[in-house]
C-alpha cells in the first residue's frame, strides 16, 4: 500500500489531514524533511493562512525543489486550499507574490459586493457549499455531481487554461473549485472536513 506524506512547513492543518488518511486504513507521514518529502509516493501540501507566508515557509524549508521534482516525476500529488493556491504564478493577498509557478494562472480576492440569493455575501467564504464536476478528476470518482464540500477561504484560484478546472462552485460568482492537471490535483475546499464526500475524496487519491 502506497504511503501518503504530509508536508509540515509550519502552517496547515496537518492533523486532520492526517488522521483524515489514518481513518481511512492508510500509511500517513507527516514530515518537515524535504528530503524525506522527495522520496513520496504520494504527496499532500496542505495549507492555512496567508500566501506569501505558505511561500516563505515552503522556500526556508527546503521543499520547493522536492515539490516541483515529485510533480515533475508523475507522482500522485494534492495540495488543498493555500495548497492549491501556491501552485499557481501569482496571488494578490496582502501585495503581490511569486507561487510555484507549476500551474500558471493568478489567485484573486473574491469581489467585496457579491450578492446571493438577494443577500449580501460575506467573505471569507466559510461554510458548505456545492461543487460541480466540470471533469472527472480521479479524486473525484463516484462523488456526485453537486456535492457538499467545507470551504474557508477569501481567495480562489483563476487558471490560465481553463482545461485544468474540475469542479466550480457558486458563490456569488462561479469560480473554480478544484482542479487537475495530469498527476496534480489540488482542492479549494478542504476534504478532511468534508465529511464522507471528504474521505471518498481522500481515499481515491490515496488509491492512485
Ligand atoms: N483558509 C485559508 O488559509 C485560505 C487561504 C487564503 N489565505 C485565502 O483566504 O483564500
């Protein structure tokens, strides 16, 4: 069975991520090592709080190179909400900063007058929400179209190529939600809260 490890690079939540796969029956690792991160099989960056921090952290702790050498190499890799952002070129929280760069595109702050359902939409956007499948990304198999997933986030991510969005999701503007790239999938709302669409998420990635 293929063992999962969990990036530790100072800001995320790495305990439900991996209690999250533990439940499930499978080998969890959480490791501050790049080097440790550069043998993975499969590799999970999760991530909570701001950009530019989650970038500094990854850079001071060694994994840039590792993370860019696993996708590189074609192996199974989800990064999970600032974890999805990273990947992209840019993002516009509190300035502008450099991601990854791994999949090009910008991370944008929701607009502040969204409207829904004839209210005023806070933000962050926090809470349940649907997710609608745009592609069938391997995590995604035998989730339903429209199911409920845990978000928490102000930003979202704006691909380039619009070839990599999964699933969108509609909060006062359709923005995307998830997206999947060859070995790289990566989710704006947080499969270890989502319950069990949240572990079939998991498990399917863990499977690959
Ligand atoms: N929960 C988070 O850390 C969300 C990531 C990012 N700071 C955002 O607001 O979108």
């Amino acid at each position: 069975m293929s063992r999962i490890t969990i990036i530790d690079y100072g800001m995320g939540n790495l305990r439900s991520v991996h209690n999250a796969f533990e439940s499930l029956g499978f080998s969890a690792r959480v490791t501050d090592d790049p080097r440790v991160a550069a043998q993975a099989d499969h590799l999970v960056l999760p991530g909570v709080g701001a950009f530019k921090d989650c970038m500094e952290h990854l850079r001071e702790g060694g994994f840039i190179e590792p993370i860019k050498a696993h996708v590189e190499a074609a192996r199974p890799f989800l990064g999970i909400c600032l974890g999805l952002q990273v990947l992209f070129s840019e993002s516009e929280e509190f300035g502008r900063h450099q991601g990854l760069d791994i999949i090009p595109g910008r991370v944008v702050r929701f607009p502040a007058d969204m409207q829904g359902g004839g209210e005023d939409l806070k933000v962050p956007h926090m809470g349940w929400n649907r997710i609608t499948l745009a592609r069938r990304a391997p995590i995604c198999r035998e989730v339903e179209d429209g199911a409920f997933v845990y978000f928490v986030h102000s930003y979202y991510v704006v691909p380039e190529d619009p070839g990599v969005v999964a699933t969108t999701t509609d909060y006062g503007i359709n923005f995307c939600s998830s997206i999947w790239r060859d070995n790289v999938m990566a989710t704006q709302f947080h499969p270890e809260k989502s319950q069990q669409v949240g572990l079939r998420i998991l498990q399917n990635f863990a499977n690959m």
